[in-house]
C-alpha cells in the first residue's frame, strides 16, 4: 500500500463507504464505542483519517473543538457535505506527517486508519505526538490476534486484501515502542467479528 495507491482507492470507494462501514454491524460497533464517551467544549478533539465523517454522526459535536483530517480529498468532501452547518475543521492531510504542534489535543479518534496507512507505526507515533499529557486516543480497528499467528486462510487472503488499500494483519502490540512508559492502555476489547475488530483507549501520561 502507499499513498497514492489509496487515495485512487478511496475515490473509487467514496460513493459507496457509507453503505458498508456506516451501517450494519459497523454502525453497531461505532454506537458501543461513543456511547461511553463524553466530550466537552473546553477540550480540542482530532479525528484522524475521519473518512465521510460516520464517526461524527455518533457525537453531539455542536460547540466542540473538533478538527477532522483524511488524505483522500474524495472523503473528506463527503464528510464536509454531511456537516457543512457545523464549526468542524476539516483538513486534507497525512495521518503519518501532522501538521500540528506536539500536546495539541485532548482527544484524538482514530477509526479504522491504522490497518490503512503505508506505515502504522509513522501514524501512531504522530497520534501520540500530537496527543496531550492525560489525554487519551480512542482507536476502533482490527488487528491480527494478540500473540498469534494468523491463520492460514488470512495469510492467503492478505496480499489480496492489500490491494483493496488496508492490512488485516498488523498488530497492535507492535505499535507500542516497549520502553516507552508515556503510553498506558486503558481499555482493549473486543467489538465485533470474535475480537478482529478491537476499541482500544490509550491514555499519555508523564
């Protein structure tokens, strides 16, 4: 995968996100996720790679600080035409290469970006960059199974799905530098697809 190769993807894809990842057990999942979540206006919340924006109709994002990014400029038109009435800053912009200040924001949301980006690790270093101290980064994705291999039938799959322009074998615990003390994993359960699918909450701390 690289960026190019996803952004032809994604404007192919555009039309139709929504009736597959905005719906269904999709909806679902993302539901469970927020439902738990309370935002305030006194807090700067960034959604990463925030796609046509099916996150935000789970928030009541009336007077927040919310700046949504996505690279694909096909998205991010959708997500602009959904909340056009809104202050949500929406920005094109690599989640691998932020163009924020470090401990800019409270919150950051990353939905299904981290099996998308070319390079996981550049885009959760930059998450946690970009995240203040005690803030927390909200993550719904799916990754390979914690200490396992993937079973045969994924491996073969994988190459293929790749070129679909995302990864169903990346693991999370890869992600996380082993000496780095400042990441603390808060919550880690499993949401759909016997745990695939994974909310996982990160929080920085000193």
């Amino acid at each position: 995968m690289n960026n190019s190769w996803n952004k032809f993807i994604y404007k192919i894809g555009s039309p139709i996100y929504d009736k597959f990842f905005n719906s269904g057990i999709f909806l679902n999942a993302r539901k469970q996720i927020f439902q738990s979540i309370t935002f305030d206006n006194k807090q700067k919340i960034l959604f990463v790679g925030v796609g046509t924006g099916a996150d935000l109709e789970l928030v009541n994002y009336s007077g927040l600080d919310i700046t949504a990014i996505d690279y694909s400029p096909d998205m991010l038109e959708k997500a602009k035409a959904k909340f056009g009435d809104s202050t949500i800053k929406f920005l094109e912009m690599d989640a691998q290469n932020m163009d924020f200040d470090n401990e800019s924001f409270d919150y950051v949301v990353a939905s299904l970006i981290l099996s998308v980006v070319p390079d996981a690790n550049k885009c959760f270093q930059e998450i946690t960059r970009v995240l203040k101290y005690e803030g927390k980064v909200i993550i719904f994705e799916k990754f390979a199974p914690k200490n396992k291999k993937l079973s045969l039938p994924k491996m073969l799959l994988r190459p293929i799905i790749e070129v679909l322009g995302t990864d169903i074998g990346r693991s999370f615990e890869d992600l996380i530098p082993k000496k780095n003390r400042s990441i603390k994993v808060e919550e880690d359960i499993p949401i759909m697809m016997n745990g695939m699918y994974r909310k996982i909450v990160i929080s920085k701390i000193k």
